[in-house]
C-alpha cells in the first residue's frame, strides 16, 4: 500500500477531477487530507479508495466523463489506448460459478485469480476484496460487479490482469438498483492509474454498451474476450 502523499493539483491529476472540487470533498470530510502551510496533501492509498467509490457510485454520464479523462491522460503520457480485451486472460474466466452468496463470490473470485499464478498472496486479496464490500458494494447495476481490493496495492500482482465469472445463479451483491448480480469481474493491476482507467471503462461498457447481456451467451472464454472487445471497439466509436 502507498503512503505517497500528492499535493492538491497533483491529487486532482491523478484521479482526473478538478482541484476546486477534491478541496471541497476534503473540507466536507468526505476524504482524509492533511493541510501544511496552507496546502491540501492526500494520502495515495487513500486518495485511490475514495476515487474508486465516487466513480461507481457515480450516474452514468459522470462514469463516461472520467474515463474519456483517463484515456486522454494517457494520450498526453503516450501510453497508448488502454484496451480491456488484451488485459483479460483465458485462464481467468469461470462461465459457470457456482457460490450462491458474497462471501463465496469474493472466494471464488479470489481462488480464480490465484489459477493464473500472478497473485502474491491469495489470502490477503481476499481480506481486502472482503473489506471493499463491506465498506461499500462494487456492484453497479445491469446485472455487473467490478470486485478490487479496497486499498489499491500495485504489489498483489506480478502483472496486470482480469478476472471474470459468470454465476449459474444471480446473487444479491448489493447492487444500488436491488437486483441480483451475474457477472463478476476481478480487477487486477499493477499501475495505479492503469487501476482507475479499468475500473472507468468496465463501468462505462456495462451503462453503454450491450455488454452484460451478450456476455449472457457466452459459452467459451474465448467467446469471453470477443465479446469485450467488440463492446469496446463500439464505444470507442
């Protein structure tokens, strides 16, 4: 976990809102924040549990804002376009899950990455994708839920990766619209920024795309990532 403290401008940077509001959140309390000499410091760590919360909780239009924020942070640092389908892993992908509640999703989800033999330490991934869902559900609605450690820590992995499993039964997730969840992704990343972009565009391909309903036919993982890369190829139009 980082304890990198970021100056305001830079805090606004990393989590692409403007400075003005993130101060605002800060003197609410929404977010802890030190003030020295007159300046707002944030805590990493912190910064990116808050962000990760506002952006799902966040309507759909502000969800599309963020990651079109995200990918043009990425053009400025020539990084490339972010591509979900080239990050998921065959190896990663369960079509027939078979838990029947939260706690048994977030084992089975934590054991189906653990299968790609890229996760350090299965048993503190677990810990903290429990301790997320207990401080708020990742459930989104449409039938998604985009499961990832509370506290970002880009040293879980050895590399960047997505899980995902499709339940034999929808499972009450704590979804902000009541309905049962289906579809669970994994969230995996080594990069900080990498982590808020993922989270951005997942949520943006379930509220804009027919995402969640085609992967509803899915038979293969490899039907998996088709799927997904269509999906963002359609959006990114």
């Amino acid at each position: 976990m980082s304890h990198e403290f970021l100056s305001l401008e830079k805090a606004a940077e990393h989590i692409q809102i403007d400075a003005n509001e993130l101060k605002h959140v800060a003197q609410r309390g929404e977010i802890d924040a030190t003030v020295r000499g007159g300046e707002w410091y944030f805590e990493h760590s912190a910064l990116d549990e808050w962000a990760q919360r506002n952006l799902l909780s966040a309507n759909a239009k502000r969800i599309a804002v963020q990651n079109r924020a995200f990918a043009e942070k990425r053009r400025r640092e020539r990084k490339g376009v972010l591509s979900i389908k080239d990050i998921f892993r065959a190896d990663a992908i369960d079509l027939a899950m078979t838990a029947k509640a939260k706690a048994g999703i977030i084992r089975d989800m934590t054991d189906l990455a653990d299968r790609t033999g890229l996760v350090y330490d299965p048993s503190t991934l677990f810990k903290e994708l429990t301790a997320r869902e207990e401080v708020a559900s990742t459930a989104v609605g449409a039938g998604a839920a985009f499961l990832h450690p509370r506290y970002h820590d880009p040293y879980f992995f050895e590399e960047s990766f997505i899980a995902y499993a499709r339940s034999e039964r929808p499972v009450f997730f704590g979804a902000p619209d009541g309905a049962p969840t289906r579809h669970f992704f994994l969230i995996c990343s080594t990069d900080h920024d990498q982590h808020l972009h993922i989270l951005a565009r997942l949520a943006v391909l379930a509220h804009g795309t027919n995402l969640v309903e085609r992967l509803e036919e899915a038979a293969e993982p490899g039907d998996v990532i088709k799927i997904l890369g269509e999906c963002e190829a359609e959006y990114l139009k």
